[in-house]
C-alpha cells in the first residue's frame, strides 16, 4: 500500500528548501523569513503608536506642530524678502539705502559742534520745541542720534527692519507707517510731560529736556505691520509684549512714548496692512454619464 502523494512530495521539497539555503548562503544573503517583512532603504516599520519609552506618540505633538507653525511664519516673512532682493537688488530698498545713508551722515556730523548743530536743525525734536516745527523736522527726526542708542544699533534697526518691511509691504506703506507711528510715539510723550507725579505713566521730569529721535518707534511700528501682513503673529505680537514690558520696567520718556507707537502701529496694521486673502479651493469638475461608463 503506498504513501499518500502528499506526504510522498515531502522529502523532495525538502531537499529543495535545503538547496535554495546553500546556494542564499555562498552568495551571502539571508533567505527571506516568514517573520519578517521585505526590508529596504524605501521600507519603514510600522508604527506601534508608541515611542520607546512606552509612552504615545501624540506627547510630542505639541512642540512639533509648534515648531512647524514657527517656521512656517518665519518662511513667510523671509521668503518675499529674499525674493525681492533676489530679483531686484537695492532696487527693492530705495528707502531703506537712503535711511542707512542718512544714519551714517547724521553720525559723522554729529561728532563736531558745529555739525551737531546742524543735525538739530534738520531733525532734532524735543518736548520745548513747537508743534509746527516738529511736524517739519519729524521725517529726519529718524535718523537723527538718540540718546542712550549707539549710532551701529539705530543704523543695524534701519538696515535690518526698514529692509525687511520695504520688501513685503512696498516703499509706500514703510515710509507711512514709520511716519505716522513716530508721530504717534512723539505726541504721546509730550502727553505724558502733562501727568502729574502720581500718575501710574508719569515721567520725571528732566526727561523732558532729552531728544526724542531715533527709529526706535518706526522700528516697532514696522514690526507689527509686517507681521500682520506676512500672517506672522509671534512677530506681532511679540513686538508689542517687548516693548510694553520695557514700559514696566523702566521709567523713561521714550519707553513710555512706545505706547503711543504700538497703538497707531495696531491701527496701521488693521487698516492698511492686511493679509491678502487665501485663495478658495477650485470645485471639482462635475462628472457626466459618458466619463462615469468609461471610467
């Protein structure tokens, strides 16, 4: 009586399984395993839903979607920026060359007496000097030196900010927002000359007889509008808890003045700098009874 075929086949796909091994063997490569999968530089292994540790996965979600967020509004403000100086060179900043330029002259001039006294003329603002004659001298008052602001810091301000600003929102917009908010800043100081000493924003008051120059105002002001602009809030909102904690902490003219800046520079950012809108998705094109049959 013979063996059923099934179990006569046995010794023969044994010996072949043997002979596929020694052959895998001399050539150096492992048989495949029914343990484990087809491995490769393109494979990746299945996620357990853990990490190492036993702990899930979803504990690091948050610094990683906050990394991402950083970085994506870091992208969004950097990326027109180096476009636009990519394209066009000094031409994208012609405000921004002009400012460096006047920075570095009112510098220089500054350093003798009788170019001190020049640059007083040209720009210099303080709390004694009259309206009429501060609105004339407040577009220079920018680059004028400030006290208690090395020359290298303003010029670093103005190269930087200014540079960035003209990129994303056009030379138009940087030069009025920076007007517009250190005139801000400046008549909001002088309003705070007229608190009395119990006031919780009041000033001393030999305060009053420092300048009030510098593009520290601007400086915020452009701040806030280009990150409303880029859709970058950190930068937004970061600019306004700086400067208003450096109101808490120190008691001087132009920290406090820098309230007056972040409320006309919020005002500029909602009226004249918004975000353009996201472009809505395109509907899907509607299928008809000939495309369904064939599909």
């Amino acid at each position: 009586m013979g063996l059923p075929r099934r179990e006569h086949g046995l010794p023969r796909r044994g010996r072949d399984v043997a002979d596929t091994k020694r052959r895998l063997s001399r050539a150096g490569r492992r048989p495949p395993s029914p343990e484990r999968g087809p491995s490769g530089p393109g494979r990746r292994p299945a996620s357990t839903g853990r990490t190492g540790d036993g702990a899930p996965e979803r504990a690091s979600g948050l610094p990683a979607r906050t990394g991402r967020a950083l970085l994506a509004q870091w992208h969004r403000v950097a990326g027109p920026t180096w476009t636009a100086l990519c394209r066009r060179r000094l031409a994208a900043v012609p405000l921004t060359a002009a400012s460096v330029v006047l920075v570095i002259v009112f510098h220089v001039l500054a350093l003798t007496d009788a170019g001190e006294r020049l640059v007083w003329s040209a720009g210099g603002v303080r709390a004694d000097v009259p309206v009429w004659l501060v609105l004339l001298r407040l577009p220079l008052s920018l680059f004028a030196p400030a006290p208690g602001l090395p020359w290298w810091g303003a010029l670093l301000q103005v190269a930087v900010i200014f540079g960035v600003a003209e990129c994303v929102l056009g030379t138009l917009r940087t030069l009025t927002v920076s007007l517009v908010v250190t005139a801000a800043a400046t008549f909001f100081a002088r309003f705070l000359l007229t608190l009395g000493p119990g006031h919780v924003l009041a000033v001393p008051p030999a305060e009053a007889m420092l300048a009030d120059t510098g593009p520290s105002a601007a400086v915020l002001g452009l701040l806030i509008c280009t990150g409303r602009a880029c859709r970058a809030p950190v930068l937004s909102m970061g600019t306004v808890v700086t400067f208003s904690l450096e109101c808490v902490l120190t008691v001087t003219l132009s920290s406090r003045a820098h309230l007056g800046g972040i409320a006309a520079a919020l005002l500029c950012a909602a009226v004249a700098c918004r975000p353009p809108a996201r472009a809505a998705p395109l509907p899907a094109a509607p299928v008809t009874a000939g495309q369904d049959a064939v599909g």
